[in-house]
C-alpha cells in the first residue's frame, strides 16, 4: 500500500510539473507573437536575413500596424472655439453642443485628416468646441472649413431623365480627368451637382425642433420635425408636390435622411419612420437640432506644433522610459537574484502586451499617456516586490519552494489588489471627468495596471514554479 502511495504522488508530481512545462511554453509562444506585434522591426530583419539566405521569401513579415500618436507627437494643429448660446435654452446645451461637434468631426473628416479629435469642454458658464488634427500643416484651411455654422437643407427628387443626363455629363467629365485633360468651370460645375436630389428653399432656418419619440405599436424609434409657420407653408407644398417620392434632408451637403413623402403634410410637423435603432434615431436627431439652431463658434485660441518637436519629445520620453526600465531591471535582479530574473522576464513580456494593447485599440499616445504607462511599470514592479518579500519570509520559515510561492502570492494578493483597484478607480474618474492629456494618461495607467496584476500573479508565478523539484530549488543562495 504504501509503494502505491508513493508511486501515485510521484505520478501526480509528473504531471504538475507538465502543466507548468507547458503554461510556460504557452506563454513564451503567445509573448513572441505579442512582442513581434509591438515591435514587428527585430524579427522582420531576422525574416530578411532568412529570405537572403534562402534566396526566396520563405517567410512572410509580420504584420506593421503603428501607434496612434497625438498632437504632442506627431505634430499638427490645435484649435479652441468659444459657443455663443445666448439664443438657446439652457436645457438644450448639451444637445446643441453635441450636434455641432458631430458636424464639426465630419467635416475634418471631409478635410483628409486621420482620426481627429473633437470634444465639447465646459469651463464654468461657458462651452468650448476643442478640435485636435494631428498632422494637418495648412491649419487657415481647416479653420475656414471649421468655422461656419452647421447648415441644413431639404432637396426633392429629381426625374429619371434629368439625373441620367447629370449622371452622363459627370461619367464624361471623370473620363477627361482620367485622360489628364484640363477641366473648365462648367464642368467643375457640374460636378458638384447632386444628380439624385434638386435643392429646394426649406432649410434649417424653418425647422424649429427635433426630437426622438418611440411608435406605441411598433416600438420603433422615430424622428419628429416641428417647422414654424412660414416653413410649415414651404413644406405643405413641398410634400404635395412630391407624394410617393423622396425628400432627402442634407446637413453640410451630405445626405443624413432620406424618407419618402406618404401623404400631403399639413401643420409643419412631421415623422421620419424607417429601420432605426435607439442610438442611430438619437444622432439624427442632434444633427438635424444642430442644423437648426445656430450656435455660432468663435476661435480663440490656435496653437501649431512642429512635427519636429513632437519628434523630439517622444525621442526623448522613449529614451528616459528605456533607460529606467533597464534600472529597475538591474536592481530587482541584484536584489531578489533568481525570482529577480523571472519577474524581469515578465516585465518585458508585461510591456509587449500594454504595447499591443495600445495598437489594437488604439489609445492616442501623448506625453502625458506616456508618463501613464511608465508609471504602470512602476505599479507592475510594486507587485513583484511585494510577493518576493513574502516569498523570502515563507521560504526562511523553512517551508518548501511550492509552499513558499503558493503562500507569497497568497499573501501579497491583498496588498496588489487594494493598490491596484484604488488607482483603477482613480483613473476611471480621471477618464470619465478630465479632457484632453489627463484623459490620455489615465487611460494608459488604467490598462497598465489591469495588465499588471496578470503579469505578476499569472506569468510570474508561472515561471517560478517551473523550479519546483529542480536542482536549483536547494540553492538558498538563489532565492534569498
């Protein structure tokens, strides 16, 4: 009995120590793919030193995706912009605010530019429009593009024959462009024409409301259009002229809605019905209130950055960032000697990962974002530290390797998880309430610090139980 004991203990050790053999080499295999993502450059030179040797294209490059950077980094235009909302109610605020910023991003859109930012930003009384487009050097052009009111119009439908000729004439002239010929007035004319819907004079200036109401039989969201009296006349005509065909309602020259007309509609109000969810009806709504109300943007303050000096900064960040990862390296590894080692392994393996994070997102990296996800580092080592000492303490009592690791994280896990979950708290209300860099930086300290608590109590202890039963496990030396 008892050599079967010993033999089931001995079977069962086997098999623990598989497991880890295993998790690690998970991990080392699932920690190269995620660093050759972060950082594609080491192993797509390692791919061409292979495809030079073998002559051909063995094998394939890792995929490149880059960080996101912000204007602090990448340089471009920052604008700020003062509302005027005397002429709305204070309980339309919010609303107008968020119209105008939806017409305001599609329109830097329009412009060219990748992935702008523009937030709304209350500063006590007053509201202000901030418009971040990294990269944009021509910074009057935006600001003309920017700077007008958002403008609202209804077209009818055009006639077949009439929008086959406009549709030719465009086919032609596109064709002349192709063929590197010079293009008149009248063709630039005529291809700023809508081929499929004809200006008519209702425009946003009539419409004095909209808002969201919900079908009582359907369920189904819906917009509601409130014109005043003299546009209530215009869309009476409007509608009788054009029953079983479309009225198309355009924001800033881009078709947003384009409902067909059921029956003559009398009284200047009016429901768009279609296949629209909650959130899809809610933004309609904002843009066709922002057309309507006028919110005048005033800009008072503009501010360019250098390509150059972004470069600069984050030339330099990188570089005090490396240079303290290294440091801190050093030192756990001098101080905590072996488990120093392991930890210093899933730091990087940590880093890989927050950077990966980054990319797929993507989180806009700024200075500020930075100095977030360097701190996060700091927090990942408070970790390691804490469940090294433990780890020492329990090991010094005289309990085995196994014991000694199973206890350490046990009781360090208070310790990590109150710290952690404290400054996850703090960054949250720092995303939810700050603007700008102080959003940035809380955002890559909060992932930082979720990823943090992985590396430690997953990869970390991964790796140091891979010593257990090993040679090494007798060399207190080692471990403390």
């Amino acid at each position: 009995m008892g050599a079967f004991y010993k033999s089931e203990n001995k079977s069962m050790k086997i098999n623990k120590s598989k497991k880890v053999h295993w998790t690690i080499f998970a991990i080392l295999i699932i920690g190269f793919l995620i660093s050759s993502f972060s950082y594609p450059g080491i192993y797509n030179k390692g791919v061409d030193w292979l495809n030079g040797l073998a002559g051909v294209e063995v094998m394939p490059h890792f995929w490149q995706k880059p960080f996101k950077l912000g204007l602090d980094l990448k340089g471009g235009t920052h604008l700020i912009y003062q509302a005027d909302l005397t002429n709305i109610s204070s309980d339309s605020y919010d609303d107008s605010m968020q119209g105008v910023r939806d017409v305001i991003e599609r329109r830097v859109n329009l412009f060219g530019v990748a992935e702008p930012v523009v937030q709304v930003s209350e500063v006590g009384s007053n509201y202000r429009l901030i418009v971040e487009l990294a990269g944009v050097k021509d910074a009057h052009k935006a600001i003309e593009m920017i700077g007008e009111t958002p403008y609202l119009d209804f077209r009818e439908e055009r006639n077949s024959t009439e929008r086959d000729n406009i549709l030719a004439k465009q086919k032609e002239i596109y064709k002349k462009i192709e063929d590197g010929l010079e293009i008149n007035l009248e063709d630039q004319s005529i291809l700023m024409q809508d081929p499929y819907f004809t200006p008519t004079e209702l425009t946003g200036r009539y419409l004095k409301g909209s808002q969201l109401q919900i079908d009582q039989q359907t369920y189904q969201s819906q917009v509601s259009l409130e014109f005043d009296s003299e546009g209530s006349k215009i869309f009476e005509e409007l509608t009788s002229k054009n029953v079983g065909k479309k009225i198309a309602i355009y924001l800033d020259g881009v078709g947003i809605s384009a409902p067909t007309v059921q029956e003559v509609i009398t009284g200047g109000k009016a429901q768009i019905t279609g296949d629209f969810t909650s959130d899809e009806a809610k933004e309609l709504v904002q843009r066709l209130n922002a057309g309507a109300l006028p919110v005048p943007i005033d800009l008072i303050s503009q501010q360019t950055i250098e390509a150059s000096l972004g470069k600069d900064s984050l030339d330099k960040s990188l570089s005090a960032g490396i240079y303290g990862f290294l440091v801190v390296l050093i030192f756990i590894i001098f101080y905590y000697r072996l488990p120093g080692l392991m930890a210093s392994l899933s730091l990087l393996l940590y880093v890989a990962i927050v950077l990966a994070i980054f990319k797929l997102i993507p989180v806009t990296l700024t200075l500020a974002g930075i100095a977030g996800f360097i701190l996060s580092i700091g927090m990942a080592v408070d970790a390691n530290v804490l469940i090294f000492e433990r780890l020492k303490e329990e090991f010094k009592s005289g309990k085995s390797l196994g014991g000694s690791i199973d206890e350490g994280f046990k009781k360090a896990w208070p310790a990590i998880r109150d710290g952690n979950i404290s400054t996850i708290i703090t960054c949250s209300i720092l995303y939810i309430f700050a603007t700008g860099l102080v959003k940035g930086f809380a955002l890559t300290l909060g992932i930082g610090v979720l990823i943090s608590m992985f590396s430690a109590i997953v990869i970390t202890k991964s790796f140091l139980r891979f010593f257990i039963g090993g040679r090494l496990e007798s060399w207190k030396n080692l471990w403390y």
